[in-house]
C-alpha cells in the first residue's frame, strides 16, 4: 500500500497576470478616486493646487480603467476567473443567508458570494462612470467631430446636466465601496499575500474557500 500522498503547504490561487490585472486596476481605481477628492473636497483641492492637472490625471485614469481588464483576456486563467465570478451556485446563496444573519456556515468557491457581488457591482459602476465621464469631457464631441455651429458641442446640456449628476453620486458611492474592500482586505493578511505572491496556505484556502480546492 502507498503511503498517502503530503499536499503541499501552499497552492497557487492567481497567475501573474491575473495578479498584474488586480494591480493595475487598483491603482487607476485609486488616481481616479484621488483625484475626484482634490476636485470636490476644497480643503484637498487647496492643498494640492494645480487644477488642470488634476483633471487631466482624472479624466486619463478613467478612460485607462477598463484597459487592464481587457488586456488580461488573452489570459486563459484570467478567463476562468471571470466566468467563476459571473456564476452563482447553490452554496452561494447559503454563503449570503449566513452573512446576513451573522451566523451558521460560509461555504465558498475560489470566490465566495460577497466577492462575487461587489465584482459585478463594480464591472457596472465602471461602465456607468466611464459613458458618464465621456458626456461630461467637453473636448470629446469637438474630438469626435461632433460639433454644432462655433464648434458647440451637440450633446444636450440635460445630458450632460444629468450624467454631472449621475457620476458625482456613484463616485461617492465608489469611493465607500472601495474603502471597504480595501478595509476587508487589510483584516486578512492571506488574501493580500495571495493577490502579491499569487500563493495562499493550504489550511487558508480549506477554510475560506474550501469548496474550491479538490
């Protein structure tokens, strides 16, 4: 008889690209957010000064946020990801009924139900800021060749009106759903080993995401 086989301590949970992706994102998440700050808040926009540019870095980093995710496509694992986050299964929904009361057990896959939530959540909030973004960029109709009589733009202004309305709000909306993935992140030191190194410990993944190992 054979001895049983000793699992290694640690197992790969993302490839380097899916890694860069994460990164990438986070870090034109976070000039988007920053700067948006500068823009509304007063006090950081006295501090910081330099209007124009703070603009330019803003309107540059929302227009580049959709570009990693794009790029990480041609990742056969970052693929795989995407279609996990996309799907709920069964033991998502008992994942969700336990977090809402506090209590009972969380199973999950290599994403559990939360995670899949605020993935989804943050796609479409993207998408939302970047059409919203586009209306509000007043050199884009001019850009684009969309210009009426004196090189007006012929977007109406209760589109613009509108959109001004729309991003201000999910911006703030974002800026707190950010904060606190980056607050659930902190409380956990594996998943942030996990998205630098790509290798999270066996014992981790068994109890956090015990439905993805085999």
């Amino acid at each position: 008889m054979n001895p049983p086989t000793e699992l290694p301590a640690r197992v790969r949970r993302f490839t380097r690209s899916e890694t860069w992706v994460h990164w990438s994102m986070a870090a034109l998440t976070g000039v988007c957010v920053l700067t948006a700050a500068c823009l509304y808040v007063p006090q950081f926009a006295e501090l910081v000064g330099r209007r124009e540019l703070v603009v330019t870095l803003h309107e540059w980093s929302g227009l580049l946020l959709p570009a990693p995710c794009l790029a990480g496509l041609a990742s056969r694992a970052f693929r795989a990801d995407l279609r996990r986050l996309n799907r709920f299964v069964p033991h998502d929904r008992t994942w969700l009924r336990s977090a809402l009361r506090r209590s009972g057990p969380r199973p999950a896959g290599k994403f559990n139900a939360g995670q899949k939530l605020y993935a989804g959540w943050l796609a479409g909030a993207v998408l939302v800021m970047l059409g919203t973004g586009l209306l509000m960029w007043s050199t884009l109709p001019q850009a684009l060749g969309f210009a009426g009589a004196g090189g007006t733009s012929i977007v109406p202004l209760t589109w613009r009106t509108g959109s001004t309305f729309v991003h201000d709000w999910l911006s703030l909306a974002l800026g707190i759903v950010v904060a606190g993935h980056i607050a659930k992140a902190w409380a956990d030191p594996e998943a942030r080993l996990g998205m630098r190194t790509g290798f999270v410990g066996r014992e981790w993944a068994e109890r956090e995401h015990g439905e993805w190992l085999p």
